[in-house]
C-alpha cells in the first residue's frame, strides 16, 4: 500500500507505527496529546506522537526506518515529508503516580493502534493542568470527555489520589458549562 505521507492522519500513523513496532516484537502504547487528537477527531491538532515502551532506541530506530523515520535527536524521529514526528518517552506508562488501567485498541487499515483508554487520556490532561496549571490541557480534558465514554468515578479517585480536589471541581464545573452529559459519562468504556 502507498503511503501519502504529507497527508496521513494522526490516527493512521500512529496505526501503522504501532503495528510495525509490534510486528518487530515491541510492546509500546501511545500516550499524550496524540490519544487527544484521535479521542476528538482532530478537535485538538497535535503533531507528535509519543509512545511509551521499555525497547531501547536500538530495537526502535531500525524498525522505524523500515517506514522512512529517522532518528534525529536521542528519542525523537522524523521523516521530512510528514508533518508528524514520532517520540519516545520513559517508562512507565502511566497518569501521575498511577499506572495505566488498560489500553485501548483501534482497527484501521494499516494496522491496529494500542493507545491509552479515554479515561487515562483525561487523567493524563488533568495531570498536566493539576501539576502545572496548564489551562490549554484542561480544555484538552474537556474535549477528550465530550467526545468519548469515560468514567468520572475513576476519575474522581485518582484526582484525590493526586491531592487536587478543587482543581477537580474546577474541571467538573467546566464540563457543566460546556453542556457536558453525565449519562455519556458515568459508562465504563470499552
């Protein structure tokens, strides 16, 4: 299949990154603004994908230069035809002090992307707006939670668990005015 690599999307990058890993024996999920930019199709753009695996970039470079990436810094690639670029951050893979619950796969025609669950892409947002006050993702948060099924209990646990109860508040409040449907919500995802 030919690949239109200034035109690929998010999603089918990170599909066929995540299966050429796989196939190549390494274990990796997508984390970060990626997971938020698939989550809300593309409401929030981001342009790179980070994964988390516990390969080292000696198992990983080869790999991604069978798909035309190059290594250009110690975890960072590219291929200069892609507006994307790929990196790979220290394990573990999780939200604060927490692992991650799960993992999420998506089917797409170039293979199959193992991405963090919608309710981890929440926490991973909130992590950044608790920690740093980061307004741009608490928005993030927000639209991850209008767009997918996400459950508010965890979420509420592990926000007391982070020690930010109020800041939680704040983000419940701003679901409120964005018209946020708790039913949606309230579901364990899939």
């Amino acid at each position: 299949m030919k690949i239109d690599w200034q035109n690929i999307g998010i999603r089918e990058l990170a599909a066929l990154v995540s299966e050429k890993l796989r196939r190549g024996g390494v274990d990796s999920i997508l984390v970060g603004g990626a997971c938020v930019s698939i989550y809300t199709k593309n409401k929030y753009q981001s342009f790179d994908l980070d994964f988390v695996t516990h390969a080292t970039i000696k198992e990983i470079a080869p790999l991604l230069s069978e798909l035309g990436f190059q290594r250009e810094s110690s975890r960072h690639f590219v291929r200069h035809d892609c507006p994307f670029f790929i990196e790979f951050v220290a394990p573990p893979a999780a939200v604060g002090d927490e692992p991650l619950k799960g993992e999420k796969n998506i089917k797409t025609k170039l293979g199959t992307l193992i991405l963090m669950t919608p309710t981890d892409s929440v926490k991973d947002r909130l992590a950044a707006y608790y920690h740093w006050n980061d307004q741009q993702a608490l928005e993030q948060a927000v639209m991850v939670a209008e767009s997918q099924k996400i459950n508010l209990h965890d979420i509420k646990r592990w926000s007391e668990q982070e020690g930010h109860r109020e800041k939680h508040r704040q983000f419940l409040a701003r679901l409120r005015r964005v018209g946020h449907q708790s039913k949606k919500s309230t579901q364990k995802e899939k």
